[in-house]
C-alpha cells in the first residue's frame, strides 16, 4: 500500500472490485450539495458524486476527505471498543478525485435533521430500559461530542444533517468529512458542541421532551466517555503508512499540497 502515494490516490483507488452500475439513484433525505447512491445488494455501499455547482477547484479535496473517513473511522472504532456507546464514522470503500466521488460502507439509521419523520413516543433501549428515543439520541451525541472535544475532531459542519442514529444497533455515526481537520482550539471545538446540542434540544423539545430530561441523558453519555490510549495523531501516523502521503490535519495539506478546506468559523 505504501507505494500507492498521492499520485495513485489522485488516479483513482478502490479497496474492492467495484460495479458502479450496480447503484440505485435516490434523492437525499436531507439538503446536500452531491448526488447520492445506494448500492442495493449486500455491499452495502453509498455513492456521493459532488454537484458541478459545488464541485472544488481543487480534486485533491476528494483524496482530502478519503483519508479524513480512513483516520476517523479507525478513531471511532478504538474508543467504542472501550465504551457500551458505539460511535461510527464510514469506512471509505473507493475515492476518485477526476469524477468527483467518494463511495463509502452505509450507515442505516435516522438522519437526526429528518428525524421529526420518526413517529412521537418511539422508544428505544438504553441500558436495558425503554425510554424515548429523543433521550437515547441525546446520550449518543453527549459521548460524540465528548470524543471531538477530547480528540480535537473538528467537523467544520457539523449539525443534525451531518448525524446519523441507529436505535437497533444503537450507534450514531458521523459523515460528510470533507472540511474536517484537527484543532487544538477547545472554543472552536466546544462551539461546535453546542451549536448541534442546541439544534438537537430544539427539535427535540418540540415533540414533547423536557430540557431537564435532555440535559440528563447528554451529560450521562458525555461523561461515560475517557480518554482513549491511542489518539488521533496516532491514527494519521498509520494512515499516512498506510497510504504512503503525508498529512498536515490542522493546516490541511496532504504532501505539502493544500486542499483547500473551508475557513473555520470565528
């Protein structure tokens, strides 16, 4: 894999055999600047192809947002090995920059943006107990939140379209990476947490929850979650190994080469 490099990854790379034709076209569930692709066998793949609109001066973007999904699903592995929380990030299948896609494995679950489509007084399990599923959702963020802050995960994007939940494996996952980067900011990191905890109590309130309530089971997940053995720069150590390139997380880079992510809000 070493030999691969930045050249190879601009030229196209595929862990699997792939048969593109084999995806299903589907509208986004929620607002998206990439068409979307679902494949509807057992690979249980999705395909995003960039909307020319939307589409980066810079290809290197796509190799950019690859590797981010490589690091962090490895990250996200380690600390749910270590926790009852299970958080998840894709794990990236193909990426090929002159095309403008990205394929990784499918998360199912709830998009917590379109979550108001999951009927009132749904339950789901937490520890054993049934309790509605607006609380279960806010222990998950509680402990993904407590992972960004404590590694320096900055998602650059990061709302109720970007979070997926998962009541029966009871998993919330993370996507759309392509701005994402590593920061030593605690207040950009802490502003991100609460701009999602604050979208999230406001729909969830709306359907009957009380604050308290929500505060509670946030707080529960957020603190259920330590410091894991092995970090983040850790992991960008084996992926750039692995992939033979170089990495700058906070800067942007890959070999020396910017890719252009997007400014992060002051």
């Amino acid at each position: 894999m070493k030999t691969l490099g930045l050249n190879g990854l601009m030229k196209g790379y595929s862990k699997l055999e792939l048969i593109l034709r084999n995806f299903n076209g589907m509208d986004s569930p929620v607002p998206c600047s990439s068409d979307v692709r679902i494949s509807p066998n057992n690979q249980s793949i999705i395909e995003k192809t960039k909307k020319p609109g939307k589409r980066s001066n810079n290809s290197l973007k796509m190799v950019w947002e690859f590797l981010q999904f490589e690091i962090l699903n490895k990250l996200f592995q380690i600390y749910s090995q270590q926790s009852d929380i299970k958080l998840h990030v894709p794990q990236p299948i193909a990426v090929y920059p002159s095309q403008h896609k990205l394929l990784t494995s499918f998360c199912s679950g709830f998009i917590l943006h379109s979550f108001n489509q999951v009927e009132r007084g749904t339950k789901a399990i937490h520890l054993n107990t049934e309790v509605p599923i607006e609380l279960s959702v806010a222990y998950h963020l509680g402990a993904l939140n407590k992972l960004k802050e404590l590694e320096g995960v900055y998602h650059s994007d990061y709302d109720l379209r970007h979070v997926i939940f998962d009541p029966i494996k009871k998993r919330m996952a993370m996507f759309d990476l392509e701005n994402s980067r590593y920061v030593t900011s605690k207040n950009k990191l802490n502003a991100e947490s609460a701009g999602i905890v604050q979208q999230w109590f406001k729909l969830a309130e709306g359907r009957g929850m009380s604050k308290t309530d929500l505060l509670n089971f946030y707080y529960q997940g957020y603190e259920k979650v330590k410091r894991a053995e092995k970090n983040y720069i850790a992991v960008v150590g084996e992926v750039e190994e692995e992939y033979g390139v170089q990495i700058a997380v906070t800067r942007g880079e890959i070999d020396g080469c910017d890719v252009g992510l997007r400014t992060i809000r002051s």
